[in-house]
C-alpha cells in the first residue's frame, strides 16, 4: 500500500497472495488493507490536499505530462505484468498502456484549459465572478477488467483539478495499480497527493471511503450491484458520486448493412479480454434475411479463435479472471440451451492441456436467442456472442433499448438516415456507428440508466472533480 508516500504492509501484517489467471500461479503478494489502513490514506490525502490544490495548473500538468512519458517509456514492462496478472492477450494489454497513457497526457492538458467567467449584473456597483475549485479528497474503487487506464481515467482528470486520491484497485490486479503508482510518483508527485489501500475485503474499506466526512467525493467503477450500494452509502454523506457500472450492449445489423462486414465487426469486439468488457455487444440483433450469411461469417471467425496464455503468440482469447466468472458464463450458456439456443461454436469450459491450471472458456457463438433467456438480459462478461434474429427493423430500436442498463451500443448500417434515427433512438452513452472503436481519452465515457452516473474522459472528465465557486463583489 501506498501512503503518504511510503510504501507500507498492512497495520494488521496481513497479506494476500495474486494469481495468473492463465496458470493458476502466484506471482507476488500485496499487503491486505483494513478500514484503519483506509483512515491514514485519507488522513494523507487530506493534508496533502491543503498544498497540491495550491499548485498551478501549470505545475499540475506537468507532473502528468511526466507521467505519459514515463508509462509510455514502460508501455512493454506494464503490458506484460498486465498478461500475466489480469490475462489479456499481450497485444490488448499494450494497446490498454496506450489508452492508459492517453488520459495522463489528455488530463495534462484539460488542466490548464479549467477557467471560471465574468457574469453580468443588475447593479452597476456589482461584478460577478465564477470559478471552479478542485472537490477535495476523492476516493477511488477500480475494478480489474481495465487495471490501469481505469485509474488513469480517474487520477489523471482528478490531480489535474487540484484533488488528492485515495484508491482502492481490485483485488485482482494490485500489482498493475503499484506499477501504475510508482509511474506518478516517478513523475514528481508530492507524498500525500496520491495513497492506495490493497485489499481481500473490499466492504471496510468502501465503509470508511464513503463515511469519513474528509472524503468529498466517490468515484467507482464497477457492477452495478456494487455501485448502487457504495453510491447510496455515499450520498447519504452528501459526497459527489460518479459510478461507471455495467453493460447489455446491443449490436445491430440493419438490412442495407453488409453482414459479412458487420460479423467481423462483431467477432473481434466480441472477444476482446474475453469478453469482460463493460461495452462488450451482448445482444447481435441481426435481420433474418442476413441472419445466415452473418452466422456463417461469425462462426468461421470465432472457429479461428486461439484461446490459451495471452504471453503466447497467436493467443487471441486469454483467460476469464477467476473461476466464479467461468461458472457464471457456464451458467448463462446452460440456461440458454435449455431453453433451445443454438450452439454452432464453443459452449464448453477448456479444461485440458495448456488450460487445465487457468480459468478458460471456449469462444462461443448462441443463435435462436430469445428474451426469456438470462442471457438476453444479464451482463454476460465472458466470450459468448448471442445472436437474436429480428423480423421488423422498424422495432429493433426498441427492443435494443428494452434494459435497464445505457453504456454502449453499436449499429451497422449503409443509409445516413438509418445510422442518424439509429444514434437518436437509441437510450445509450456510447454509441458506435459501423465502429467497433468508439472510445478515445478525448471523448465521454458513460451510461445511462444502471450504467451509471456521470462521464470520465473527454471536457468531461476533469468536471466530474472540480466545482463551482461564485464571488459576487460591490465595488
Ligand atoms: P465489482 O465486483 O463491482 O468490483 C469493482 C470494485 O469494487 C473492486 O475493486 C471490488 O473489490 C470493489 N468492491 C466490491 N465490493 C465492494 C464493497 N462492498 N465495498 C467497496 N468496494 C467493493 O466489479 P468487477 O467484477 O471488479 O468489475 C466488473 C464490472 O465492472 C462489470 O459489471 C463491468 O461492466 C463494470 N465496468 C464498468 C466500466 C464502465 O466504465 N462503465 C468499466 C469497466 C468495468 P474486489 O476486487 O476486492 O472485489
């Protein structure tokens, strides 16, 4: 744990041990936290807090600028600590560095562009003014699907507003968050401006994050079952709360699209980290007159799929986290074939050979899925494409908005009109137009719904950490 710029074990000397999800290995231990842990990160934040937000924007950004280039200067070593600690294949771990990055050196910059404005007056005698001003001390709960540009999108918009951090990493990838931190301390932060509490349990931690009254603001981002509860804990001590949550993306394929092209969409969004993503597609609504051309495209792509050690070359899918995350995939795809899904590829746990000590799911393609399955409705997080067949694409809108969740959807289409209908009926915050990418640090992240609260990201994210102070001054 990281606090007050000390490297420290846990006050109880308790510690817990990290695994390879690819090889059930353990590659280090970290120190397990407890809520008085969590009180001296917050004590540090707090005094730090009285000097960092007297730093210039300048000074600010250019710690973070730093920061880029020191992680971009790691972006090899971090990426392989990501494979083997969260078990993504090495290419996405790097591709994840770079979007890491993009938020330090995003945020660097958003710092100097926070400015307040002159407003009018009735009185001659009267000026107005209005300024932001940095929350205060932010505590910070990142899950392990994203270990370190889930922080970065964080940190980054909350040191560059003149705010201190106290985080809690999952408990997954601590090692990814102190690779992570020893990249910001590297770039010159003070003792105190950033503190991290590693944890087996999580609840006293959350307690102490969202009662202690020197904690101005909570920024979560998790499942939704989760968020709920710290996001209620939270507000009921009036802390500002951002809470990025789950996903149910539905994906769809209007008639004039080309399914073969869309399929390939599909298949390498899919599959990405093995399909934890919040803004995975979990719903392919397909019209029946391209249903079997996409099937076709789908299957054969997913047949091709190489599932094993993401250190391995050619690996296209890694490893699930745990074992609770494959048993719920098993689950899912159980239920929807009972409930007479198709199952044309995967559908299995991968138990032999180079899998037999990880947590494997092979890529799996469902057709005939319908609504009663749990599927159509619960965050799927594993590597499983379901696809729905739609007659009337005049109702498709409707059933892809029919969730509770509005994080991200994607649409594939030829027509403007179809593609601009689409992007205005669609209750989503992330929309993908014949783009399979539509993220970037310059861009709003967020839902809508139980997706969540709030946006990180973009002009966007540094707001989420600053408020509003009005000066009404007579003269
Ligand atoms: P999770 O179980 O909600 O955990 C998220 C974080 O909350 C972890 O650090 C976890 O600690 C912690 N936590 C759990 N219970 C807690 C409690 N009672 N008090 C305080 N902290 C607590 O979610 P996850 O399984 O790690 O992540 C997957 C979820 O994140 C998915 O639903 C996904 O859609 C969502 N997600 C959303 C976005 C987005 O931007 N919208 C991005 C990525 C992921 P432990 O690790 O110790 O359990």
């Amino acid at each position: 744990m990281l606090i007050n710029g000390e490297w420290t074990e846990a006050r109880s000397g308790l510690s817990f041990e990290v695994l390879n999800p690819a090889t059930g290995e353990s590659i280090g231990s970290v120190a397990d936290g407890g809520a008085e842990d969590a009180l001296l990160a917050i004590t540090a934040a707090h005094d730090a807090f009285k000097t960092w937000s007297k730093t210039t924007a300048y000074e600010r950004s250019a710690v973070l600028y730093r920061a880029w280039e020191i992680m971009t200067s790691r972006a090899d070593e971090l990426a392989h600590l990501m494979t083997v600690e969260q078990g993504k294949p090495l290419k996405a771990s790097k591709a994840e560095v770079k979007y890491a990055s993009d938020f330090l050196l995003w945020f660097a910059e958003e710092a100097k562009r926070v400015v307040g404005e002159w407003l009018p007056s009735q009185r001659p005698d009267q000026r107005f003014l209005s300024v932001k001003v940095p929350v205060g001390v932010v505590a910070a709960i990142t899950p392990w699907n994203y270990p370190i540009s889930m922080l970065t999108r964080k940190i980054g918009p909350a040191l560059a507003a003149g705010c201190t951090v106290v985080l809690k990493p999952a408990e997954a990838t601590p090692l990814c968050a102190k690779a992570t931190f020893d990249v910001l301390t590297d770039a010159g932060l003070p003792d105190g401006v950033i503190n991290m509490v590693t944890t087996s349990n999580p609840a006293p931690v959350g307690d102490i994050f969202t009662s202690d009254p020197r904690v101005a603001k909570l920024t979560f981002t998790g499942s939704t079952a989760v968020g709920r509860v710290l996001a209620a804990k939270a507000a009921s001590n009036l802390q500002r709360v951002s809470v990025e949550l789950g996903g149910h993306a539905p994906f769809i394929v209007f008639p004039d699209a080309d399914p073969v092209h869309a399929a390939k969409g599909a298949a390498a969004l899919k599959f990405l980290n093995a399909g934890q993503a919040c803004i995975s597609p979990n719903r392919l609504y397909v019209p029946s007159s391209l249903a079997d051309l996409f099937q076709e495209t789908l299957c054969s792509r997913v047949e091709r799929l190489q599932t094993g050690n993401g250190l391995h070359d050619g690996v296209g899918v890694g490893p699930l986290i745990n074992e609770v995350a494959v048993a719920k995939v098993e689950t899912q795809v159980e239920d929807a074939r009972n409930k007479g899904a198709g199952i044309p590829v995967g559908g299995m746990r991968l138990v032999n050979g180079e899998h037999s000590n990880g947590h494997f799911y092979a890529p799996t393609v469902l057709t005939d899925v319908k609504p009663e399955m749990s599927i159509y409705r619960e965050e799927t997080f594993g590597p499983v494409a379901p696809v729905i067949t739609y007659e009337d694409p005049e109702q498709v809108i409707e059933m892809a908005n029919d969730t509770n969740y509005g994080l991200a959807a994607y649409v594939y289409t030829k027509e403007i009109g179809v593609a601009m209908r689409a992007f205005e009926g669609l209750r989503f915050g992330i929309i993908g137009i014949n783009d399979v990418n539509p993220t970037s640090a310059s861009v709003p992240f967020g839902g809508m719904g139980d997706s969540g609260i709030g946006r990180e990201g973009g002009h966007e994210g540094i707001s989420e950490y600053l408020e509003t102070k009005t000066g009404g001054f007579a003269i």
